[in-house]
C-alpha cells in the first residue's frame, strides 16, 4: 500500500481567513465528490488541492504518494513549492522527522509552530522552509475511513 502526505504552507501570516460551516460542508462534499470522479489521480488531487484552498489559505501544497517499502517520493500533486523545497520535502531526511513526530501513527497534522521544542532546531524548519520564504505550514498523514495509515 502507498503512503500519501499532504504538506501546506504560507509565506506570512495573513489575515485570519473566516469559513462558515456551509463554506466548509460545501468544501468536504467537493473533495468527496472530487475522489470518486473519474480523473486520472493527479488530476482530482489537484482539483483537491484547488478546493481546499478555498477554506486553507496556503501559498504552497503537495500530495505525495509514498512507497512504504522504498519510501520513495513520487508526486501526485503540487502547488507553489520550489523544486529545490520539493526535493528537501521528498529527502530521507524529512522522511526520518515525519517518523520521529510520530505522524503515521498519530494521523495528527502538525503545524511549525506547534513542533517539540525551538522549530528552528527542527532541520526541515530551519533549513528548508524558512530559508524558503514560509513563516508556517502543516504537514499530515492521510488515512483510510478504518484509520489505516495511509502514509506521512
């Protein structure tokens, strides 16, 4: 089975967006709607990503399939990121801080500024995002409706 992460991020903290609940239910009902289409799967996780931008502002956003056995990175779709920034996101080495937070087990999104400790410790923080012009961001598993893990 592959592993799918989801990664979003902003340059600036920008005003407090305001959803109402119809705008969010209407948004969930889309992304539903959107994965039982019959695009190819790159198309319908980039209409995913343009339907979520609707209720999260992100100046940036990726949904990587990622091999379980490999962990290989393969890109299904993407929005805004460098691709200096994409190959950071797809390294080992991010790969070992997702595991090290606990996402595949926890299925908890985990934003920057809610990371264990000083952020800047954190090398994905420090020497990718930041450099990289984004002030916060969250990253997340995906998982089935059963709560399998479904990757980082």
């Amino acid at each position: 089975m592959k592993s799918l992460r989801l990664c979003l991020h902003r340059c600036h903290d920008a005003h407090v967006t305001t959803v109402t609940v119809s705008d969010a239910m209407s948004t969930v009902a889309n992304v539903g709607a959107i994965t039982s289409d019959s695009g190819s799967v790159n198309e319908r996780a980039t209409a995913i990503l343009e339907e979520l931008h609707k209720i999260v502002p992100f100046d940036a956003a990726e949904i990587v399939s990622i091999n379980p056995i490999t962990e290989e990175s393969v890109q299904i779709a993407s929005q805004g990121y460098t691709q200096q920034v994409l190959d950071d996101l797809h390294s080992p080495q991010f790969h070992d801080i997702m595991r090290a937070l606990n996402l595949p087990d926890t299925g908890k999104p985990i934003r920057m500024r809610d990371l264990p400790g000083d952020p800047m410790d954190n090398w994905a923080v420090a020497d990718v995002l930041v450099p990289a012009g984004y002030a916060e961001g969250m990253t997340m598993c995906l998982r089935t409706p059963d709560g399998r893990f479904t990757g980082v």
